[in-house]
C-alpha cells in the first residue's frame, strides 16, 4: 500500500512538474522579448526571415509593433509583417496589416509594394495545397478571393504602370480571368444539366463580353451552341456556329456535329447530375 501511495505521488508530482514547466514556457520568452531593446528585436526578426522562421519572425515585429509604434522601423515592420503573414498563410492578419498601412500612409513609397502583397495574398487565398497536388479541379468553387485579387492587382498597375511589380501582376490578371471564366462555364454547366438552356447560354455570353481573352472562350461557344440547339433558336446557333468555326475550325464540338446531328449530346450526355457550383515570383523584401 505505501509503495502504491508513493508511485502516486511521484507520477503527480511529475505531471505538476511539466504542466508548470509548459506554462511557464510562453512567460520566459515573453520576457526574453521585454528585456530586448528595439535594434535587437528587429535583428532577431531579420534573422529569422533570412533562415525561413516566419513564425518566429512574426512574433519578433509584433512585439517591435506594440512596443515601438513610432519607432526607427516603424514602417519596415509593417512591411515585413504583411510578407511574413502571406508566407505563412496567415491571410486575415496580412490583410489587417496591409489596409492599416495604406490607410495610415497613403502617399508612402512602398505603397505599390504593399498593393502587389495585397493581390497576392487574396489570390492565395483562393488555392487548396491539397487539392492542387492531386489535380482536383476546383473550378466549381467561389471565387470571391480571386476577383480581389484582380482587383487589387488592378489598381497597382492603374495607380503606378511603371512599377516593377505591374509586369507580374499583369501576367496574374490573365491567369485570374481564367478562373473567373472556369467558374462561370461551370455554372454554365449546371444549368445545362437542369436544362435551364437560356440561363445557360447566357452564361457563355458572358463568358464572351467579360473575358474575350481567357482560355473559355471556345468552350463558352461550344456551350452556347448546344444550348442554341436545345431551344430551336436556329438564327443564334448559327451565328455562334459560324464564330466557332472562324476562331476553333478544329473544335471537338464541331467533330462531333458532323458525326452526329444532335449536337447537344456533346454537352449532355449520360452522366450523372452534378452539386450546385458553389506563377510566382517572390517578393522583394524592403
């Protein structure tokens, strides 16, 4: 029995001994960081960064931001913590980090800068590392945060043309306007499965008038086509075929029509109904 009672007592005195050990753990680095003056501090986020610790980065420059918020790296903080956020998929404090410093210095020379940090972490947003690596299609998927992206990437190069970053946003306007095109022929899609065909089509004219230059162009009038055909408008799927033609002689809709004269097989066919559609440079640090 006292061999029992003292085994008892040492395994609690071993659990009290490493939860005070683990509590006491955040308190000596919170102290570590206040004995630290501001030079030291901003060292100790430099290092990190330059070894890939953006964890410990960002702990480092939020202690700098509260603690020195007029000082000497004021500003070089700020940038450092939206870069250090984004690399660590922190997407709600980059943001927060990102509108605080336009709206604090409007006229600052990094703006274009913080600008680019903005389209790049909303464009991030909207990727699914997982997803990606087994090639799931994610088309079908709200794209509220690409059309941010866009938007932010717009006003950079609206704003300043000449800034080093306005080639790569370009190139990510391009790349954003295919997926926004995606999502709308996969919309599109739907509808044709419901056999909602003027929603349908409408879709793919949309596809058309808002992103002439994407990749979903020739799908958008293969689409139409068959939606066309489906509503006996024969006027308008002619017109569409003769554009289809002149643009994608070799489409495989087209393929399929001189084979087969019902068209709209092409787009539905057997399978089953489907759920409701619901490059990278690295940036410069400052």
């Amino acid at each position: 029995m006292n061999y029992i009672k003292t085994l008892k007592n040492v395994l609690l005195l071993v659990i009290f001994v490493s939860v005070t050990a683990c509590s006491s753990k955040p308190d000596e680095e919170d102290l570590v960081l206040a004995n630290k003056g501001e030079e030291a501090l901003y060292q100790d986020a430099r290092k990190s960064i330059e070894l890939g610790n953006f964890n410990a980065a960002v702990t480092a420059l939020n202690a700098l931001d509260s603690r020195y918020p007029f000082g000497g790296y004021t500003h070089q903080v700020q940038l450092d913590l939206i870069y250090c956020n984004y690399k660590i998929g922190n997407t709600d404090q980059a943001l927060a980090v990102i509108d605080r410093f336009v709206r604090l210095n409007p006229n600052h020379s990094d703006l274009d800068y913080v600008l680019y940090m903005r389209g790049l972490t909303n464009q991030d947003a909207d990727k699914n590392l997982f997803q990606d690596m087994v090639g799931i299609d994610r088309s079908d998927r709200d794209p509220a945060k690409s059309r941010e992206a866009f938007n932010d990437f717009r006003k950079l190069i609206e704003k300043y043309p000449n800034s080093k970053y306005a080639p790569d946003a370009k190139k990510r306007m391009v790349a954003i306007k295919n997926r926004l095109a995606k999502y709308e022929l996969a919309i599109a899609d739907f509808y044709m499965r419901r056999e909602a065909f003027i929603a349908a089509a409408n879709r793919g004219r949309y596809v058309l008038e808002y992103y002439p230059d994407s990749t979903a162009v020739q799908s958008a009038l293969e689409l139409m086509v068959a939606a066309y055909d489906k509503l006996d408008m024969q006027q308008l799927k002619e017109n569409t075929l003769k554009t289809l033609r002149l643009n994608y002689p070799d489409s495989k809709a087209l393929l399929e029509k001189e084979k087969d004269s019902s068209f709209l097989s092409f787009f539905t066919g057997d399978d089953e109904v489907e759920e409701t559609p619901s490059e990278d440079i690295n940036p410069e640090q400052k």
